[in-house]
C-alpha cells in the first residue's frame, strides 16, 4: 500500500471538531462493513466459547468433574476452574500481542481463533469423573488454560483491529463492535444452553445434554476462521512497519517507554471485567439458590446480553462526541447505584424481575463501561506496541479482578451465611477503583491514532499534544 505525506492538523478548540478528517482519503465503505462484521462475529464466535465454559463451571461441571459429599465444595472447585483460564491469559497476550505488533494484527487473530475453538470442542469429549477418575479434571483445567490463553488476546486485538481501520471521528463507535460481538457470543452461548436445558432433563443434561453446546463450537469456529481469512492488515499497522522495522521485542519497549499507561489500563477495566464475570457465572448460582430454574438464569443471561449489544454501540457514540472519560464515569457510577437494587430484584422470588436485574446490571454499567473500553485500550498506547499494550494490560489486570471474582463473591456470600450485602459491597469497591482510575486518565479522544507519541499519560483531564511532525495519509484519526 503506497501513501502520501499531508501534514498533521492539530486538534483542538481552534482546530477541526474531533475526529475530523485531515485529508486523507477515507476507507471505502465495502471494507469498512467487512471490518465490523469480521470484529463482530469473530468476537461472538470466540466468546461463545468462554462464556459457554462460565455458564457450564456454575450449572453443571461440580457434579460432573468433581463431586463431592458438598454441593458447595463442588461449585467452588469448579468456579476455581474458571478463574484457572485466566492464569493463562496474560500468556496468550504476552505471545499473540508479539505476533501482532511484530507480524501483523490479522495473523495474531487467526491464531487466537483457532487455539480457542479447538480447545472448547475438546472440553465436550472429556470422560466424566466417575468414568475415568481424577484424570477427568485434569483434563478439564489443561483444557481451560490452553482456552485462557486464546481468549488472552481475542478481545484486545479485535478492538485494536476495528480501531485502527475507523474512519474520522468513529474510533469510539468502531471499537464498541468489539464489545457489542462478545455479548453476542453470551447470547449464542446462552441460547444454546437454554436450548439444550429445555429439551432435556436435569440429569440428561448432566449426562450430556451439556456436551451439545461445546461441539457446535466447532462449526462456529469454521465460520469465524472464514471471516478473518478474509481481513487485510490495518493501514496504521502497515503505515508504522512501511519505512520502520517492527521492534525486536515490542514487549519490553512497552514495560519500560509505557508502564504507566499499563497500571492506568488495569484500573479502567478493573469493574467491566469483574462484572461481566460476576453477572454471568456467580449470578446463576445464586438464582438457583434462591430458587430459581435454569431457565430463568440462562433467559435472563440473554436479554442481557441483548441489552448489552444495543448500550455498548450507543457508549461509543457517545465517548466519540463527548469523551471516553466521562462515559466510563457514567458506567462507573451506574454500577454503584445499582450494586445493591441488583440482589433486591433477584431476591424478591419473581423470575421476571430476576431477569430484570441481570439486564440493567450489564446493560447498564457493564454495557457502557465496557463500549468504551477497546478504544481506551487502544489510544493509550503506541502503534509499534499497541496490541501488546492492550491485551497485556487488560489480561493482567484480568487475573486480579476478573477471573477469581465469582469465586470471591461465592465466598463473600457464603461467610455471610447467603447473605448478599458482602458482595455488593464488592461491586462498589471495584466501580469506585474505575472511576478513580478515569478521572486520573487523559482524554484521547482529539488525538492522532497514528502519529502520537503514547509513551506516558499527560495529566489528567488534559489532551496529549499532537505532534509536529508530518503525518502519513491514511492515518485514521478520531
């Protein structure tokens, strides 16, 4: 791809309104719809899979893999399980987000798909505990963590992706797709398994009703292979490695030009992360101690994850024309206000307002805290070590908050004999530590995607300084 020189415009009060274009010539619209369409299934495809793995370690995979004379032991090892995966995260990012920023982002996405998919089939395959022991969960656990380091950096890249392909002013909105494609994956995954719960009995179900799902992954990973096949590099990518080799290590350069911008990144995700967990995986096995069917939490799982696709679009709409921070703030303290209405809904014993809370809950702060995550995780950080600085970061900070939160929350709940009070508590730690983390972070919404120099974060509030150098043409900027 060959590009011309047309000086950088500098945004500001005085200068273009933001996002607007510099003259450069804007991505023809077949490419841009194969974009979205390509971050938005890929993403649905992939965490169709983890979050099938999320709703089975709640329902099902305690009495299959690891039973015990407690039904309370059995969910907490299984749950365990699930946060497992995320031990392996910050692997898969710290290895694709090389592949990424050394070779290109469509390889690296390739690659996660595959590893993922493959994974998540044979997860169906394995023999119960009472077949062939403790065999069975050691299975299950390599399993998770081979699928913990695909998902590693899936979501980070794909938002990287759709990002540096936005046209002007719609980085915002480009990178949502992203988001919107993962709650597309927990409506596929719950779906199936409402599907698969409705056509069999509890213990046909346990026997392998709960097996259908994980083999249809299968053919849905086909189609997502299909899609990204089909993807060109990014023009920012093959603008930053056109006249200037990729780095050596893009990781170390990260560490030492951008750690504060990787500290910064963990506490904007620290709530979206935890919550989508929590929501998705602790919320069933609390609405089936208070009684509820599993009908009612996989119903309810996916008119939020519907919610979810329709708040995290409109979250990036809105951070293109007023800013990522006080959108995130927005989401942060939605989910303080609704931390503790939440348990009330669901403890009122009526399936329709227990669906109810599960649909404000993500589609309120989780729907817009995590609609303006992926641009966050990309304009915070340099081309050369963008997608190692995105997925490295947020899967770091995955460990800390996401993956054991539904375990910490069973706990919590447990040490308050069932009580709900310890973990809406929790919920209002983690949306205070995004919204302290946003009012520290810099607004990137008028800067340059391409041509910025993102090693450090300027003072909060405040727009980095745009360079003075000539920008490439192409460049996206938003």
């Amino acid at each position: 791809m060959s590009h011309t020189l047309t000086p950088s415009t500098p945004s500001g009060p005085s200068g273009p309104p933001p996002g607007s274009s510099t003259g450069e010539p804007a991505t023809d619209r077949r490419t841009l719809t194969r974009v979205c369409t390509a971050v938005l299934l890929g993403s649905a495809l992939e965490w169709y899979d983890y979050f099938l793995y999320g709703a089975a370690a709640a329902l099902v995979f305690g009495q299959v893999f690891f039973p015990t004379a407690s039904e309370s032991t059995s969910l907490l090892l299984s749950l365990a399980t699930f946060g497992v995966g995320f031990v392996a995260r910050p692997i898969g990012a710290m290895v694709f987000g090389h592949i990424g920023d050394k070779h290109g982002r469509r390889p690296a996405l390739i690659a996660t798909l595959m590893l993922m998919g493959l994974s998540t089939t044979a997860m169906a395959l394995i023999p119960s505990h009472a077949m062939i022991g403790v065999a069975a969960p050691l299975l299950l656990v390599l399993l998770r963590l081979l699928q913990g380091m695909g998902s590693g950096a899936e979501y980070s890249g794909a938002s990287v992706y759709a990002v540096e392909y936005a046209p002007p002013g719609r980085r915002g909105l480009f990178g949502s797709f992203s988001a919107a494609g993962v709650y597309l994956g927990l409506v596929l995954s719950s779906g199936a398994l409402l599907l698969t719960t409705s056509l069999t009995t509890d213990a046909q179900f346990a026997a392998w009703g709960w097996r259908l799902p994980f083999l249809a992954s299968l053919l849905l990973i086909a189609l997502g292979l299909w899609i990204r096949l089909r993807l060109e590099e990014t023009p920012a990518f093959e603008e930053a490695t056109e006249d200037v080799a990729p780095a050596k290590a893009p990781l170390l350069t990260l560490v030492r030009t951008q750690w504060r911008s990787m500290l910064l990144v963990m506490g904007l995700v620290a709530a979206p992360l935890s919550f989508s967990h929590l929501y998705q995986v602790f919320a069933l096995s609390y609405m089936a101690d208070a009684g509820y069917d599993r009908v009612t939490g996989t119903t309810g799982l996916l008119v939020a994850g519907l919610v979810v696709m329709i708040t995290a679009p409109l979250a990036g709409i809105a951070s293109d024309r007023f800013g990522r921070r006080p959108v995130l703030m927005v989401g942060a303290l939605y989910a303080i206000a609704f931390a503790f209405p939440f348990f009330m809904l669901v403890d009122s014993g009526r399936p329709v307002l227990a669906m109810l809370a599960l649909a404000l809950a993500q589609g309120g702060s989780v729907g817009i805290m995590f609609g303006v995550q992926g641009v966050i995780l990309s304009e915070l950080f340099s081309t050369a070590s963008r997608y190692s600085g995105a997925a490295v970061s947020r899967e770091f900070a995955a460990i800390i908050f996401g993956g054991f939160a539904p375990l910490i929350a069973v706990s919590l709940a447990a040490s308050a004999n069932g009580a709900s009070w310890p973990v809406g508590i929790y919920v209002v730690v983690l949306a205070a530590i995004t919204f302290v983390s946003a009012l520290l972070a810099p607004e990137t919404y008028r800067t340059s995607l391409t041509d910025r120099d993102a090693t450090e974060p300027v003072p909060p509030g405040t727009t980095p300084p745009q360079p003075a150098q000539p920008a490439l043409s192409g460049s996206r900027e938003g």
